[in-house]
C-alpha cells in the first residue's frame, strides 16, 4: 500500500503485490482483460492454457477486473484499482446492512469503517478475492431475514418478489467467490434451524434452505463450464487435489482471533504475534484469522449475550442471533472442528476453514457497535454528545493503530525497481520474438500449485505473460495435460533434443531462469551456449534471467491442432506412443525422441527410451526388428549412430535385411557406422539387429539393471544406393 499522502491518487504504476500467489492473480487478470480466463493461447504455448479444470466461482470478481482493465493503464491499474476499490463496497455494504439491523448513522459508519479496515482485508492483499468480502454482510442480512421477529417476518417474506429479489441478489453474491459463498450458505442454513428452535414451524428451516439453494445455483452457474469440460475430456488427476488433513492445518486456533497481526503498529504488540508465529506449530495463512481489538471486545460481548440469556436474562434477538451465528463460525473454523469434519465425510475440496474468520469479524463489529451505541444512551445521557464524540475519537484511533500497518517505503520502491526490470526485459524479449513469437521456458514449473524451486516460487514463470501484449510463452499450460505432459518430459531430454523440438514448434527463443538453479543456472547456460553455438542474446539486469535466440526455426501455426499432431510436428511424444514424424526412413530419425518416421509402422525389441536414444533388450525380443510399410530399394546404405554393451568391448551384431546379412562389431562407445547393402533379395520390410551375446550391467558388475542389453541405437537412416559421397 501507498500510505499517506501518496496514497491519496491511486498506484496505478506497479502493483502493490509482485511475488507469490499475488503472480497467480495477476496472470488470471490479464487473461481476463485479453479475453476470458478460460481459454488463452498466450500460455502453456503451442498446446494453449485451458484454466477450466480448475474451478472457482468469481465471475464477479474477475468481471470487476475485466471493467478496471479497459484502461489502457495495464493489469497493474486493474488490480491496485479493485484492491482499493473493495474499501468502498465493503463500507457501503456493511453500512446499509447495520442500518438495516437498526444500528444508528454514525455507529453504523464507524462499523462500516472498522469492518472494511479489518486485518484481513491488508493481510489477504496476496489473495485479491479474499480482500473483496463486501458480501459478507449481505449474508448476514438475509440471515438475520430468517430469523427475524414474527410480524418482521411475515411483512418481509409475505410479498414473493423479495423472494426472487433474494434469489437473484445471492445467486449474484455467489460470484464473488466460493469460499464466501459456501460460509454463506452454512450461516443461511444455520439461521433456519435456529430460527425454527427460537419459533417453531418448518417453514424458516425451509426458507433458510432455499436461501442456500440460492447460493448453491450462483455458484453452479459460475462452475457449470468446469463441469462441462470434465464431462467432455475427463477429470484432471493433478489440478486442485485436497486431503482431508489439510482441514487440520488451515483451521484457525482460538488464541488467533485475539492475537495482534503481524507486523502491527505497536512494536511490544508486534513482538507477541511475531514470537507466536515463530514458536509455536500449525501457523500458516491462519495468522490472518486475527480479529482486532474492537473486534475482539465485540466477542466479548456476544459470550456475555449467552451467558445472559441462557439465564434469562434480556438481550436483543438480534445480539442473540449474531451470538449463535459467532458460535457455528467458531465451530467451522477452528482446528479440529466441523471444518474437518465435513472435509472428512463430504469433501476436502474446503481446506482453508480459516477464512470463515472474517464472517466472524462482522458479528463481533455487529455486537461491538450494537452495545456500544446502548451504553452510551444509556450512562452518558446528561453528556451524551461530549461521550459520544470522546468514544468516536478513540475508537477510530483504535481502527488505525490497531488494524492497519505501517507502510514499508523500502518494500514499495524494491516492487516498483523490480516491475520496471522486468518490463524493460521483457520488452526486449518482445522485440527479439517478433509479434506473435513464442518463447520455451526453463526450467519446467507445474502449473499451478507447485511448490519453490529453489529461488523462484511457483508463478515466477508467468511474469512473461504479464509484461508483452503478443509473445507466447510455454509455461501456464495446466499440470496433468498433454501440453504439460509435452513439457515436462521435453525437460528431461539432452538440450540438444530440446533445442531441436523448440525449433520444430517455432519458439523463437529459450528463456533461462537462473535463479531457479542450486548452481545459478552456470550449467544449463554453458550447455545451452553449446548447443546453440552462442550465448545469451538477452540478459535481464543482474543477468538473473537470460534469453537465447533461436534460428532457423519451422514457421508453425498450433491454432486448430490437437496435442497429437502437436507431437507429429515435434517428432517427440512424451510417453514414446507411436507417434509418426511428418518425415520417413530416409530422412532419418532419433531414437530418444520415441516418435517414428511415417513409414515405419512399428519397432520391437526396444527397452524404454533415453536421454540419448534405446537399448536393445534380449528380454524382450532377441533382436531389434523395424517394421517398414514398404519394401526397401534392393542397394541402398545404412546409415546409423550407436554404442554397445559386452565384455570385452565390441558386441558383435547382426544385421539383416531380406537374405543379406552383415556382421558388425559395435563398440562400446557412440560412434556412427554406414553398412552398404547391394543385392539385396527376398522381403525387403525390415530391418534387423542381432546381438549375439547380449549382457546385463548386473553380470558386468557396473550396477543393479538386470536387462539384456546389447546394441544401443541413437540415430538411423536408409539411403537410396550405395554412393554416399
């Protein structure tokens, strides 16, 4: 944040988070401002990023940063602007929710003001949506509906248009996240079975039920195309996998809610929280459960509620329905609760149970402001005017020094110098691409939800996207596709292999990170330089990140292809499926890549493949057979790279093609052999290779393998004739 008074014009220059998870929100603005944030061909490049197996219900959230967007300030602009934005809606809503709950003008302002300042409004900047909780008091409202007194009630819910006013208002509240919606949806039903204990009748459970159902169609609708495209290709094994025990670890404990935050303006009361979070075990995004002191006194009073009308003592029914409403909260939320219990019986997809807390903070706001408001007409009645604007004073210091930070200069000039790197390398790296041009990424990062590589956080890789209009980038394809599959094995291979399949796909360049390397990257940036015959034609300000220039690249267009013709255009399948190459026998090929020329139908007699080809494996099949789909010419040269396993050094081998046979003996070392064939009879369609005293590594004592190996093939071709001058 800017502070004072820089904060008075808007940030639009830099965003106020450029790290972590705040990277995620940020790619998925900018998808939503170029399109949607479905579908978008900029990522997972050539395959393309489909995000719909990842569900979410913000449509509302997302359609807010799409508006803010069509400025031509940038996603920057966008996202600072909807983070300040929320202050607004916040405040408005919980100011016309108060009045609805009677609260007077200005006590309805000042719980407007503590609400939308609450700690987790600052702390949950990393997580954009969770700072935009201006629903909360929307379902609250509808709540207090439910249980409202008897001539209330029928006055309200009597006329069937607030009714469907309902359905549309939290159908609509429903996108604005699904963490708020589902809390919503068990306050609602909540409401109704206590407003059925308080009257009696089944038609409160009811109403509190469909009030649910309500949110449960938004969200419905807001998923509806995740379900679809799960229906259509499958589920996703490795998006948004949840266990049960993660319900244990993202609950809150009850010391949170009372704790300062960290960081707090108060240096002893920034000691007690930082010292908690360090010492003490199972303190993660929890530490933002904290409610504030006036929150907190506000909870104080809803215990002192229960206890009195549990004695039968008088307190409003509003007071006692936001105290049983604090109390299912405090159930949910806390380690060890119905949280966990619902994760474990129902579904783990609701980890993070800790959020519930700002549902919390507004029934403590509700009760704080409530009961002070009473306690002042009632001592202070001589000097009530003098009372009111002594407490007004403050409790509004309290909302600054207690629920907002200080701001860190340091931290905001490091995001701002580190944006405008970025952006000028970036840049750059547009130029070099061209309009259009794509660009391969390493090291390869699962998307999303991977954990740190050594110096880059999972969303590193997505800063590309942000900073050009029309490159592609290769990272942002979903985890458990086959773009991703594509990539991820792609990875494994020599960057000579690599360097081959990028030129093929139409990259233009290799991007490096070197951060993301125990060795910053000294290694891969030595053998890419090798491989390519040049260094870095780019190279970000600290040489963090450098970028290689391809040349000679296919010009490929991906639009329209499936991932297989993809693999053809590559010639390389990530699970060595018989994938053929756009090219035949005659223009050779790479054992390594596991893709066939079009006119090989088959080979057998292979083990798996390599970083540097195949080995032939006895155990399988006792010689090495290529299958052609037509008859060789009756001269021609073959012409192949391999290496041989034996005993003595040379593996003797047998090739044979229709009644020729040639005896070659392989050394154990690479090296390339050219076998002239002439006169060749008989069937023509297929090549063999036998080795006549195949051996495990076991036998040989240099390891565990125990395949029969023999001759290791790296590369093959079939020329016409026999003059290969």
């Amino acid at each position: 944040m800017s502070g004072f008074p820089a904060g008075i014009i808007p940030n639009v220059s830099y965003p106020f988070v450029y790290a972590g998870d705040g990277l995620s929100h940020s790619w998925m603005a900018q998808r939503a401002i170029e399109g949607w944030i479905f579908d978008n061909d900029r990522s997972g490049y050539p395959f393309g990023s489909d995000f719909r197996d990842y569900p979410g219900s913000d449509a509302g959230n997302l359609l807010i940063l799409k508006v803010f967007g069509w400025s031509e300030l940038g996603y920057a602009a966008a996202l600072n602007l909807f983070f300040l934005f929320s202050f607004s809606a916040i405040s408005i809503a919980s100011y016309v929710v108060l009045r609805t709950f009677g609260v007077g003008r200005l006590w309805a302002g000042v719980g407007a003001i503590s609400f939308a300042f609450a700690p987790f409004h600052f702390q949950r900047l990393s997580h954009l949506f969770y700072a935009s909780y201006f629903v909360v008091p929307i379902y609250f409202y509808y709540c207090a509906l439910v249980c409202a007194e008897v001539d209330r009630f029928d006055g309200y819910w009597r006329n069937r248009r607030n009714l469907l006013v309902g359905a549309l208002i939290l159908g609509g509240a429903a996108s604005f996240g699904v963490y708020f919606a589902f809390f919503g949806a068990i306050l609602l039903c909540g409401s109704g079975i206590l407003a059925w204990l308080k009257f009696g009748g089944a038609a409160r459970v009811r109403l509190g039920f469909t009030l649910a159902a309500f949110v449960a169609v938004g969200v419905a609708m807001n998923i509806a195309p995740n379900i679809l495209h799960r229906m259509e290709i499958g589920p996703n094994a490795e998006v948004a996998k949840r266990s049960p025990v993660e319900a244990e670890i993202y609950g809150f404990k009850p010391a949170q809610l009372v704790l300062p935050q960290l960081g707090h303006r108060v240096p002893k009361l920034a000691q007690v929280a930082d010292g908690y979070a360090k010492n003490y075990p199972l303190v993660n995004e929890n530490h933002t459960a904290n409610l504030g002191f006036l929150a907190s006194l506000g909870g104080l009073g809803l215990v002192l509620v229960l206890l009195l009308s549990s004695i039968g003592k008088g307190s409003g029914w509003l007071l006692i329905v936001m105290a049983w409403l604090a109390v299912l909260i405090f159930v949910f939320g806390v380690l060890g609760g119905a949280g966990y219990l619902f994760s474990a019986v129902v579904s783990p997809s609701i980890r993070g149970w800790n959020r519930i807390s700002i549902f919390l903070q507004f029934a403590c706001i509700v009760s704080f402001v409530c009961i002070l408001e009473c306690w002042l007409r009632d001592r202070f009645r001589a000097w009530f005017g003098v009372a009111r604007a002594t407490v007004l004073a403050v409790v509004l210091a309290l909302i600054f020094v207690d629920q907002t930070k200080e701001v860190c200069i340091a931290c905001n000039e490091h995001i701002a110098r580190v944006f405008e790197i970025d952006k000028a390398y970036y840049r750059a790296v547009e130029e070099y691409a061209g309009e259009g041009g794509a660009v391969y990424q390493l090291p390869y990062i699962p998307f999303p939800e991977s954990p740190n590589l050594n110096g880059i956080g999972p969303y590193d890789l997505l800063v590309g996207f942000l900073h050009t209009k029309t490159t592609h980038w290769s990272s942002g394809g979903m985890k458990g596709r086959p773009g991703d599959l594509f990539f991820r094995s792609m990875a494994q291979q020599p960057f000579e292999v690599q360097v081959e399949i990028a030129r093929r796909l139409g990259f233009k360049g290799i991007q490096v990170d070197r951060r993301a390397y125990v060795d910053s990257g000294a290694d891969i940036v030595a053998q890419l330089s090798a491989a390519l015959r040049k260094g870095p034609s780019i190279e970000r300000e600290f040489g963090e990140i450098v970028f290689f220039e391809l040349e000679n690249t296919v010009d490929f267009n991906p639009v329209g292809r499936s991932a297989s013709e993809i693999y053809r255009q590559a010639s390389y399948s990530p699970d060595g499926a018989d994938i053929k190459l756009m090219t035949t026998i005659t223009d050779g090929f790479e054992l390594a890549t596991g893709v066939l020329p079009s006119d090989v139908l088959r080979v057998s007699g292979l083990s798996d493949v390599e970083s540097w080809g195949r080995w032939s494996d006895a155990r399988l099949e006792p010689s090495v057979e290529i299958h052609l789909a037509e008859v060789l010419p009756s001269e021609f040269t073959l012409v192949f790279e391999a290496r041989g396993l034996s005993r003595s050094g040379y593996q003797d081998v047998v090739i044979e093609v229709g009644s020729r046979r040639v005896d070659v003996s392989v050394s154990n070392g690479f090296l390339a052999y050219t076998i002239p064939f002439t006169g060749v009879d008989g069937k023509r369609d297929k090549i063999s290779f036998r080795p006549l005293d195949p051996v495990s590594p076991s036998e040989l004592g240099t390891g565990a393998d125990d395949r029969k190996l023999g001759i290791g093939l790296v590369n093959l071709r079939v020329i016409p004739g026999t003059d290969t001058d």
